[in-house]
C-alpha cells in the first residue's frame, strides 16, 4: 500500500485505507458512505486522527477499500492555518509567515506528500505498541479524564480503546484521607464484653458532667 498522502481538492475530508494510519480511532457508528469518482459508495469503518508533522489532521474517515490516502485541501488549510502552493514539478505547505513546513512531489499527474519515517527512538516509545487509555492514564500518573483527553490529543498518543474506566483503584486509595486515632489502652476481659467507644469530639461544649 502507497504510505503518501495525495492532495486532493474535491474531498471535504482526509480519507485513508489504513486503520494504523491513525493514533486515535473510533468504530464509525453514523450512516454516511464515501462516494467516488464512479458513483460507487464505499464504507466507512472507523474515525479518528493523525499526523503529518507538523501539520496535525483531527478528523480522518477509514474507508478500507480506497487506494491512497487523500488529503482534503479545504480541511487541511483550515485546521493548521497554512498555505500551499502548487508548482510544475513540486507543491509546498507553508504557514502564514512563507516558512516551508512540508514539500511535496508528484507522482503520476497527482501531488504528493511522501511518506518518511523519520521518528525518533523517544517517539517510537509511544508507537510501538498501542494500550487503552487506561493504560495511558496509568502511564501518566493517573491524571484527570479531562486533562488525560487534551494530551492524547495533543501528542497524538497512540490508543487501542478511547474507553475510560468508572472506577480507578489507585485514584481512590491515592486521594482518600485518613484521620489518625490515638491508640487506644481499653481491652475486654472477657468474650462478648461490651465495649465503649467514642468515635465523635471533644466537643466544644461540656456536659452535664462536666466531659466534653
């Protein structure tokens, strides 16, 4: 399978035949299908996000039976405010100050951006293996769902399920407090003795004996 992503100026969304394409995916649950050139419409399976570093790509549909992955120009320009230009033997993407961010090429009459693996040893730490987002949760020091979300997003963390758990174990023993009781010198004599305990004060008033 072609690993470069083809620009393509009538897609109102990236598309890509390959799940592992993406670092966040999600099994696709709406009714929509992929219409292509030949009125065939294709299904979609997953939806998730990805990365052309630096560009970032947010939204992407898995229709499996495409054949290249297809950049939309429109989402493209509008998710990472660049600009690109398209000359007769290459095409760039640059940013709003004319720094060049990416170059592309062109194969076969289509533009292109080749793929390159240049991740480094600290990036393929994420990649490698894909884990649960509680797994990622656990990874990171069990931070909220909230702030845990944001990062995945962010850093475009690789997950094998979006689920978060109800309950996490260690969340709760961690953040739960115990307050600390004397210890006591009271003992039974005897089984089934009935014993006194004062779980409440001292209170701030006395009592009739004068005890608070």
């Amino acid at each position: 399978m072609d690993p470069s992503w083809y620009f393509d100026s009538g897609a109102a969304d990236h598309v890509t035949p390959d799940l592992h394409k993406l670092s966040i995916a999600n099994e696709y649950s709406g009714d929509d299908k992929l219409k292509v050139g030949n009125n065939t419409h294709l299904s979609i399976t997953h939806v998730g996000s990805s990365s052309l570093p630096p560009l970032k790509l947010p939204f992407v549909f898995v229709v499996p039976h495409l054949t290249k992955n297809l950049l939309s120009i429109s989402q493209l320009t509008r998710d990472n405010n660049v600009v690109l230009e398209f000359w007769s033997t290459h095409c760039n993407v640059k940013n709003f100050q004319g720094k060049t961010l990416l170059q592309g090429d062109i194969n076969n009459g289509l533009y292109r951006l080749p793929f390159h693996n240049k991740a480094s040893v600290s990036t393929l730490a994420f990649t490698v293996v894909r884990t649960t987002l509680h797994g990622w949760h656990q990874r990171l020091a069990h931070p909220h769902e909230t702030l845990l979300r944001r990062l995945i997003s962010f850093f475009q963390l690789p997950i094998s399920s979006n689920k978060f758990p109800d309950v996490c174990e260690p969340c709760e023993q961690g953040k739960s407090h115990h307050s600390h009781l004397p210890t006591s010198h009271v003992a039974s004599a005897k089984p089934f003795e009935l014993l006194y305990f004062d779980v409440w004060g001292p209170s701030p008033h006395l009592s009739i004996n004068g005890n608070r």
